[in-house]
C-alpha cells in the first residue's frame, strides 16, 4: 500500500507539472494508455470485454470521467495538499450514497466524523488564501462523483471482472475528451510527453499494488494508509514548488483525514 501511495503522489505532481495542457486533453491521454493495457490485459486472458450490465458499466464511466476530469483542474489551480485533501471527502458520499443507494445501514457516530472532515475543509477554506470558492466547490463535486462510481463499482462487484471495469472508464473518455480537446487543443512539446508517459505507468503501477494490499490483508489495516498521500502531497508543494501551507490549512488537512480514517474503522467489521 506503500508502494502505491508513493506511485499515486507521483502521478498527481506529473499532473501538476503538465499546466500548460488542458485538463480535458490529460484525461485523454491517461484514458488512451489504460484503454492500450486493458485491452491487452482482457485479450490475453481471454476475458469478454463488453461485460454483463452494460447500464452500470456506462454510469460508473461517466461518474468516473467526471470525477477525475475535476480533481485533474483542481490539482491545476490549488497546491496539491489541498486539492488532494477536498478529494479524500469521496469515501464520505460513497457511506452516504450507500446508505441511500444500496441500502447500507450508517451509524450516529459517522455523522460525527463526518461532520469532522468538512470542519477540515472549512479550515482549509478560510486559511489558504490558494483556495477560492470555486475551486472548493469544483473539489467537492469531484468527491461527490468519486462517491458515484465506488457505488457503481460494488453495484457491479459480482457480475463483471474488474478489469472490465477498468476499461469502461476510457471508452467513456476517449470519445468525450476527443471532443472537448478539439476546441482548446494544445500539442505536447520536449518533455511533456515523457511527463504524459510516466503519468500513464504511474498510475497502472499504483493501482496494482492498491488492488494486491487490498487482497493481501483486511481493509481497515490498509484503507487508512492511503492517507499518508497527504504528506507527500505537502512535501511536494514545499520542495518543488516552494509553496509553504498555513498551520490552520494543515489544521484542516488532519481533520479531513481523522474523519474519513475514523470512518472506514468504524465501518470495517471487528
């Protein structure tokens, strides 16, 4: 899990570093290498690629593409830390969405600790002069849609392998991002697209060792791991681009964590 938190800060600063490109046109070129590794993937064990419920499939595409659209123009406009942290609030409206959507039973005291993460945010808000409104509330829809697909995804837990999954997710990209880039293209240039590259290994690389933690031990030991991403996000925003955060922000930033941490204890069974 380490491993793949080290491996997902990685692919956030390359997606950083890419500024000049549009945030549609990222999305795309991400969407064009994991739609080459699935199908190779899928063909090579000889897996069918359309899956079973073909609606779910769609609709996790779609939240998916959307999430990940504007967290990409949130990682553009905010320093990292923060614009990671308004996007760790997902597995809070993936409990809520759950609650409503597949019927799971929410604890009185995960409100509390939800109620303790946008406390965070609030902090994050009023003490990081980086973070306007609008860029919050683009953060927040992005957590919002993030919620969507993990809820699309275990929807679809016992009918589709999940690789099938995975390849939903640029097949719904490519098409719509082709469209959009065409307005506001920009071609890659010298080293971005040695930075497009790494962004795609990146990625494979942190979500298979994500997928094997998940599968080598119990999810409470590992989910809270996931978090530490937080310091590497600030580490990051210090060193690199000498961007330095306010005690209150970092204040906020823990909060934000505590919660969500708190939460997945409190929903893992004992």
């Amino acid at each position: 899990m380490l491993i793949s938190v080290l491996f997902f800060a990685l692919m956030n600063l390359v997606v950083k570093s890419l500024q000049r490109l549009p945030t549609t046109e990222i999305v795309l070129f991400r969407s064009v290498i994991s739609l080459l590794l699935s199908v190779y993937y899928l063909r090579r064990h000889n897996i069918h690629m359309w899956g079973n419920n073909k609606l779910y499939l769609v609709l996790r595409g779609v939240f998916g593409v959307t999430a990940l659209t504007l967290f990409f123009y949130t990682l553009h406009h905010l320093p990292i830390g923060a614009a990671i942290t308004i996007q760790y609030l997902s597995p809070i409206f993936t409990v809520l969405i759950a609650s409503w959507f597949l019927k799971e039973k929410t604890q009185p005291i995960q409100w509390l600790f939800f109620l303790v993460s946008f406390l965070g945010v609030l902090l994050i808000k009023g003490f990081d002069t980086n973070v306007d409104l609008r860029l919050l509330v683009i953060g927040i829809v992005s957590a919002l849609f993030a919620g969507l697909a993990y809820n699309a995804i275990r929807k679809l837990k016992d009918s589709e392998h999940p690789m099938v999954i995975v390849l939903y997710f640029p097949m719904i990209a490519i098409p719509v991002m082709l469209g959009f880039s065409y307005f506001y293209w920009e071609t890659p240039v010298g080293i971005e697209w040695l930075y497009i590259l790494l962004m795609g290994i990146f990625t494979q690389i942190a979500q298979f060792y994500m997928t094997k933690a998940f599968q080598a031990s119990e999810v409470r030991f590992v989910a809270g791991l996931k978090y530490l991403g937080i310091l590497f996000a600030i580490g990051f925003d210090f060193f690199v681009f000498g961007y330095t955060h306010s005690l209150f922000a970092l204040l906020g930033m823990a909060l934000v964590v505590a919660g969500v941490v708190l939460n997945l204890l409190r929903k893992s069974p004992k």
